[in-house]
C-alpha cells in the first residue's frame, strides 16, 4: 500500500485486519510515525532522508531554501525506493491511495511489474478538480490506462476515469475511510426535536466556500437566535471575518481543527449540518452528518453529493456553492420546516444511515479484494 500519512487511509486499511494478507505500507510523505490504529501492517518510515543530521528540523523550520538545496542530496525519489522494496517483498498487490501523490510518482517503475495487479484508490478531488488542469489532466490520462483495478469514494470518479483511459475492472464505490461504528457513535446522538446547534465546516481556502455560509447566516441572525451556531475547521481568514460578530452575537462559537470523535459529538447535537465547497468527491462530514443523525444541507460539485442526497428528502443540495441567497433559502426552509426535518432525518436513519455502517462496508470491501486474489490465482 502506498499512502500518504491519512486517517482516512487508516481506517480502510483496518478493514483488512485478520484477513490473511501481508501487508506493507510506504508512508509517501514520511511522517516518521508509527501508527498504533494498524499495528498488523508493516510500516515503513524513516526512509526518506538518507542522514538524519543534527540541527535537520531547524534548519527546515528557519532555513528553508538551504534545507531545499540539502533535500536534493539527502532525501530518497519514492520510486527509487518503491523499486527497491517491490524487488524485496516481490508483492502481488500494489494499491495506490490518491493518484497525485502515490500513484503517477510510482508509474515508471509500476511499468517494469506488469505481472504486479495494481489497484488505484480515488479519493476527494483526485481527478474531478485536478482533471481542469492542464497538467494534471495529462498526469491522470497517462497513469489511468495502466491500473489493473479501481475503488473511488463516488460513482462520478469511477465514469469520470473511464472517460479519462480507466479500463481495468471497477471494485466499487465505498466511503474513502470504510465505514462507520454505528453503535459506538450513538451515545453522541441527540434525538432531533432536542437539538439546538447550526453546525458549519468552516473550510475556506482553495476549493472551500465556507465564507458564503457566513455571510448567508449573518443575514439570519435574528432567526438563529435561539440556536448555538458552531463553526468547526475554521480557517484564519474566517475567524477574522467572525471577530466582529463575536462580540454581538453571543450564541456563535468558532472552533479551529477539532478530533473526529469531537466532530462526531458535534454532529450528534446538530439539528443542522451545513458543507459548502467546489470541488469533493462523496464529503465525509456530509456521512458523519447522516450517521449522526443531523439535517444536510451541502454542496454538490460535479453530481457527486446528489447520489446520496435527495434534494427536498433527505437534505438540500447547494446549486451554486458562492450563492448566499440560495443558501440563506435552504437554512430558512429548514429552520421552519420542522416536521420536514424530522421525516427527512428518518429516512436518513432508515435508508441511507445502515449502508455506512462499518461491519456492512468491511464486507462488500472484503469481497473486491476477493475477486483481485481470485484472479491472481488465474
């Protein structure tokens, strides 16, 4: 397995615990971090800086275009050493979790293994956002047509790979991270005629429009006064924004990067849950909402939330994720519409909620596996 250092990767690989394969894992960043959550894979860390020298992280943290001119000469190409450990462990299986970073860097030598099945994992904005990039796009075309198998987090990246020169054998569409503890996490949940909390990811930056759902529950002030508005993730440039109101808005909160187990509880108190971004795959706080029993309201980017969400059922989909006004629309509407909240978080709970949990996931996930140590044997 190739992976960056990534709770979501963790949790699909714990998956595999017990399930009889021997598995290594290349840490593709190098954190150096042994992970205790996937104590049955062999994790091999610490190998990309030949010499850990005296004074590295400083040099790194004070001196950054010296460390650069330094990495040049002391840091390992992944390739180079996936071609090494390859030639070690003589796999049957490589599986490569995102194509940027762990698969296109690997190709060349991937090309020298053709009787290694290569599986790729898609994840997030790995091909809908960095296919309108020119050079992204050729990345993708030239490393797509030489993956054996396919796993993606939605059914848009699995068509969308087809269309980009994918032509080995799909496995299916599965949560990024496997699926999720529906017994453990239900202590969090609150029923929702209970719940008093506006729950926001407050994910700005690159592909996050966090700022249009601020600016749109700024203009319902008076309307959420009875609610707590909470605000979790919150980037710099929104807690500059919010400094303001904090002081004549008392029931507002800002939370900057918070656990998962607090976002989970955060979730589980949440009459409303609200993510809005221009590019995703299938958005993970979008089906910890759902487990958590929490009324969606998020963004769609390329079809990929509306294969969860049923616009006006189960949640509302955001048109157009730099609209205000639309999103201001669907906060009012689901503040007044009370019963509708309840029969839609329902259905959620009866219908979509037993499809993410963990034991269920692991299964299907299990079988894909299957069918790949099935056809190595062919």
């Amino acid at each position: 397995m190739i992976s960056m250092f990534s709770n979501h990767f963790f949790n699909w690989t714990e998956q595999l615990r017990d399930s009889g394969h021997e598995i290594y894992w290349i840490d593709v960043f190098d954190s150096n971090t042994y992970v205790e959550k996937i104590d049955f894979v062999h994790q091999i860390i610490g190998w990309r800086n030949r010499v850990d020298y005296p004074g590295r992280y400083w040099v790194k943290n004070n001196l950054p275009e010296i460390n650069h001119f330094l990495n040049y000469f002391n840091q390992r190409e992944l390739s180079d050493f996936v071609d090494q450990k390859i030639q070690e462990f003589k796999p049957d299986v490589v599986q490569s979790f995102v194509l940027y970073s762990a698969a296109y860097p690997i190709l060349s030598i991937m090309k020298n293994y053709p009787q290694i099945k290569w599986i790729y994992s898609a994840w997030g904005n790995d091909l809908f956002f960095r296919q309108q990039q020119e050079d992204e796009l050729d990345k993708i075309k030239t490393s797509l047509p030489n993956f054996d198998y396919m796993f993606a987090d939605c059914n848009r990246d699995g068509q969308l790979a087809v269309k980009l020169g994918f032509q080995g054998k799909y496995l299916g569409t599965f949560p990024g991270g496997g699926g999720y503890d529906l017994d453990y996490f239900h202590k969090y949940c609150t029923p929702i005629h209970d719940r008093d909390i506006i729950l926001v990811k407050g994910y700005q930056g690159k592909l996050g429009r966090a700022i249009y759902i601020i600016k749109s529950i700024i203009a319902l002030k008076k309307e959420l006064s009875n609610y707590r508005v909470i605000i979790f993730g919150c980037d710099n440039e929104l807690e500059e924004m919010l400094e303001g109101e904090k002081g004549n808005w008392p029931n507002i909160e800002i939370l900057k990067k918070i656990s998962h187990e607090e976002v989970m509880k955060l979730m589980g108190q949440a009459k409303i849950y609200i993510g809005n971004c221009i590019s995703d795959g299938m958005p993970n706080t979008l089906l910890e909402a759902i487990v958590m029993g929490a009324f969606p309201i998020q963004s769609n980017p390329g079809g990929a939330t509306a294969e969860i969400i049923q616009h006006a059922k189960n949640g509302y989909l955001i048109k157009n994720p730099e609209d205000e006004q639309e999103i201001k629309f669907h906060i009012q509407n689901a503040l007044t519409k009370t019963g509708f909240l309840e029969v839609a978080v329902a259905y959620n709970n009866e219908n979509v909620r037993p499809k993410l949990e963990r034991e269920y996931i692991k299964e299907q996930v299990l079988k894909k596996y299957t069918i790949v140590e099935n056809e190595l044997k062919i």
